[in-house]
C-alpha cells in the first residue's frame, strides 16, 4: 500500500482495489449462486418445456427427456429391436427439430435409410416421388457417418466433433458398441471408451445415443432386461444417463402364428384368441434409468410390420406419417431404369423396387 501511495495512487482506487478483488480459486471451483439461473430455468424453463428431446410415444413421451449432454445406452438382446426402434425415435426427434448424425456401423446407409423412409412415411413401398419427399425430409437435418465394420472411438469422435461445429447437429448415434474395435472381455477397454463419449458429450452439450447389447441371463422369468444386464463392464450402465433396455415377447408372436393358422381354417375359438391376443404388446420399453428425470417404468408397445413403426396403447393403431404424402408424377420407365420428373431412380426407391414397376410405371 505504502508504494501505492508513493507512486500517487489515490485513496479511493486503493479502496475500490480491495473491493474489487477476487480470490484465486481453482476454475472448477464455483459458488452454488453461480448456478442460480441454470436452477431457475429446470423449474421454469423457457416456454415451459424443458430442452431436449421426447418419444414418439403418447403414453411416456412427457416422461421421458434425452437432454443436453447426456448419454442414453439403449441394451437389449440380439433380434430385440432396439436399433429399428431408436430409428424410430430417431425420425421423431427430426421432426422436433433435432439435427442428427448417425454412424450405424452395423448396417449400409442405404438400408438404414429404407427403413427410416418406412418409418416417416408410414408405409411400406412408397412411389420412388414420395421416397424422394422424404428423403429431401431428411436431408434437411440427418448426416450419416457412411461406414460399415469396426471404427475406433477416436475416429467416430472427430467426425462427430465436425458435424457438431459444422452443421450444428445436436443429437448423436453409435450403433453399437460391439463395432467399436474392443474386445468383449476388454472391460477397461470398454470403461475407456464410454467415458470418452459421456465427456465429448457433456462437454458439446449434445445427446449421444449408444447401442449395446444385453446379456442373455433372465433372472426375474420376465425377459426384459434391467440396468444390471448390459453386457460388458458395469461402468457402461454406470456412466450412461439413461438406459432404455427393449424386449421382444416371442411367445406372443409364436403364438399369433399358431392362432392364425387355426383361424384360417375356420376355428372360431381360435379367431377371439387372435382378438385377445391383439390387446397384448409384443414389445417392452423398460426405462431402466433416467438420472435427471423423475420417472423410470415399462411400457408396452406394438410393431407394424409394413412401416417398422411402433405405438403404445395411447397412440393410433394404425400409426402416423412425419410429413404429408406427396401425389406422384408418372413413371416414365424403361428397360435400363427409372426416372420421375427426370431424375435417374436413387438407390433408396432401388430398395423399394429392385425389379418391378412401382405404382404409375408405365
């Protein structure tokens, strides 16, 4: 202070000085008053609708939120359904206004994208004009990492980290961890590996969905996976904000069948036994966890076979299209393709129809 003085620093700015100053905390080291607004806003967020993301599922869609900077495991067994349901999921969040990036590691884009078009069309051939409709639809907000096999985490990571500053995408799929070059066994391999995801995640506030698989054990006689049967390391479950485990009831399905067949041949016990049998959900959603929300539950759910759509007891039974049915032009077909309005036949309406005429060829 005395060579403050004697330099001719006035009193009021020695003052003002002690005032002013701050102590050298660690960066990380905050006042919980420092997130006071942050609080606010998880009770009364902005337009009363609390950020992020929601199923496309009336009966647990508001109870359920994929929120920034989080990652969301959905687990369950080989031929469940989980990644043809987070599709699902995934065309819904497009229309909420998610901008998406999906490395699907285990399928061509080009099926994926067959199935994603089914599933916002609501239906199951569409005319290669509607295909080019909802394909335009999707290209307005879904990029996909265009591999199939084995990819490292790091890899993923930076053209995800590209995605997020080029194109601004919020929403991001891994599917699955089995392709992600480590060894079932490799429990610290795998430890590593999600920790990586949860921090870029946190750290770009974005979602990041993984896709894992379940063990087989069936402890409670249910089927339906828990939080405990992720299969791999603990850690997986453990760092995942939320883990969405489905469940495929081949009992029910097996029993359609054999139901189906007697009703086909006039059994009429057979035919109300159908009826009850279509009150049944084939499909479990168990919510095994949601770390910020404040409900966890099962829901059952019911697939359509011809979109891939599914719906809850709330929702329609003959599901919903994600935009309006364009009408379609005339084909104009020839031995060597087709063309609508001009343009060759993409490789998704190739998929649809791969050697036949669709609906207007002529």
């Amino acid at each position: 202070m005395n060579a403050c003085r004697q330099a001719g620093v006035s009193a009021e700015d020695i003052a003002a000085c002690f005032v002013n100053a701050r102590t050298l905390d660690p960066e990380e080291l905050r006042r919980a008053s420092a997130f006071t607004d942050g609080v606010i806003a998880l009770f009364w967020p902005s337009g009363d609708v609390e950020p992020g993301y929601r199923l496309p599922f009336a009966k647990i869609g508001h109870k359920l939120v994929f929120r920034p900077g989080e990652l969301s495991v959905w687990t369950g067994p080989s031929g469940a359904g989980k990644s043809q349901l987070l599709s699902h999921a995934l065309v819904a969040m497009g229309e909420q206004g998610a901008r998406a990036c999906i490395a699907s590691l285990e399928m061509a884009p080009r099926q994926m994208l067959k199935r994603m078009v089914k599933q916002a069309g609501n239906t199951d051939r569409p005319p290669e004009a509607y295909i080019r409709q909802v394909m335009g639809w999707l290209d307005s907000w879904l990029w996909v990492f265009a591999l199939v096999g084995k990819s490292g985490v790091g890899a993923i990571l930076d053209v995800f980290e590209y995605a997020r500053c080029r194109y601004d995408c919020d929403v991001f799929v891994i599917d699955s961890l089995m392709r992600l070059g480590i060894g079932a066994e490799d429990y610290d391999g795998q430890e590593k590996a999600v920790f990586a995801l949860v921090s870029w995640a946190i750290e770009r506030g974005v979602h990041l969905h993984l896709v894992a698989h379940a063990r087989k054990a069936d402890r409670q006689g249910t089927g339906v996976p828990e939080l405990e049967d992720i299969k791999g390391t603990s850690e997986i479950g453990a760092n995942a904000f939320n883990i969405l485990a489905v469940w495929r009831n081949r009992k029910i399905e097996d029993e359609i069948t054999r139901q189906s067949e007697r009703a086909d041949k006039g059994d009429a016990g057979a035919a109300e036994k159908l009826r009850e049998l279509a009150d049944m959900p084939p499909v479990v959603l168990n919510v095994a966890k949601q770390r910020n929300g404040d409900w966890e539950g099962k829901c059952g759910l019911w697939f359509d076979q011809t979109s891939y759509q599914y719906r809850s007891a709330h929702d329609g039974r003959h599901g919903r299209s994600y935009l309006p049915h364009k009408p379609a032009g005339r084909c104009r077909r020839r031995r060597a393709g087709c063309r609508v309005g001009g343009q060759p036949m993409t490789a998704a309406a190739v998929l649809f129809w791969p050697n036949s005429k669709q609906p207007g060829c002529a």
